[in-house]
C-alpha cells in the first residue's frame, strides 16, 4: 500500500545551486564576460522560468539520512533501514521556490576552475543564492517497513546532516540545510 507524505520545510541556512553548464565558451570570450553572461543557467527553472530544487535532491538527501544515521528497524535483528530508503521512496515532484530564475541573486566565489575541492588554479565563478527558501515537497512511501515515526526522523536529519543544492552538509558545506515544519499523510 502506498502512502504519500507532503512535507512542508523551511530552509534554515541559504540555498545554493550549480547545475551543469550547456553553453560553451566561445574561444575568444574572456572568462570573467562569460561568467557574467551565462551564470543564471546554474539555476534549475520550469519552463516559465520559475526556480525550483529538483526532486531527486530531496530523495537523495533522504538516502543518506538513512545511511548516516544506520537506525535499526524494529524486529529484524541487525537491519538497518538505509535499503528501504533507497528502494521503498521516491520523490517525483520538485519543490517550485516560487521566485523568477532572473530575479535570483549571485553569489561571487573564487573557486577550483576544474570543481574538485584542492585544485590547483582557481577562477571567479557566480552562483545563484536564495537567503529565504522553503516549500512543499511529496514523497510516496511504497515499503511498509518505513513507519511514519522513523520517516519524520530521517527526514529530520536529511534537514539537519545531509540538505541539498552546492555546498550542503553532505558536501562538507552548510548551505540547503532546512527544517521540517510539517508532515501530511494521505
């Protein structure tokens, strides 16, 4: 039997993104111009231009909740929960952050031109930063192992220790943590 969960969270620290670039650099363009051209297309939008946070982050924000926190499930010795997590959820509906990707401000970092932490050469790169952030996320909970209890608290500490977008907990960050304000079963 599945159930469905709206959770409704607020973000606690700011909210960043870095979605993969489509456009390329035309050979002749200095970097700081093209940073400057292309830098909103790190935001995720819809289709009318609206910012949202994938849903995927939000489900693998919850996977590795389970997988941190390692709780056993009742009655079934030393299992954990962390498979029923991965394979009993899914999240299939981004979580809109009701704002125009063209009115998000930029954040102006000098980070690793190639992204991996410890690079040698370092460039200035803008990312998109939303200060206030929250909403309505749905989750569907197909394993019948996961009881609402032991959800609230993982999906407490996917808040907490996990977040989601650039420069999460889970990324050795603090950006995108949030808490839950409320959970609605159906």
């Amino acid at each position: 039997m599945t159930r469905t969960a709206t959770v409704t969270i607020k973000g606690v620290s700011p909210y960043s993104q870095s979605q993969a670039l489509q456009t390329e650099k035309p050979s002749k363009e200095q970097h700081a111009e093209f940073e400057k051209r292309i830098w909103r297309e790190r935001i995720h939008s819809d289709e009318s231009g609206v910012a949202f946070i994938p849903a995927m982050a939000f489900k693998n924000a919850l996977t590795e909740a389970a997988k941190y926190l390692s709780l056993k499930v009742p009655g079934k010795r030393n299992a954990t929960y962390s498979k029923h997590f991965e394979a009993g959820i899914f999240c299939d509906t981004p979580m809109s952050l009701g704002v125009k990707a063209a009115d998000v401000p930029g954040e102006e970092l000098f980070v690793p031109s190639d992204g991996k932490r410890g690079g040698g050469s370092r460039v200035w790169k803008t990312f998109p930063l939303f200060r206030n952030w929250g909403g309505v996320v749905t989750f569907h909970v197909l394993d019948e192992t996961i009881t609402d209890d032991a959800f609230r608290e993982h999906m407490e500490a996917a808040g907490m220790f996990k977040g989601v977008g650039r420069f999460r907990p889970g990324s050795n960050g603090y950006y995108g943590r949030f808490e839950v304000l409320s959970i609605k079963w159906q």
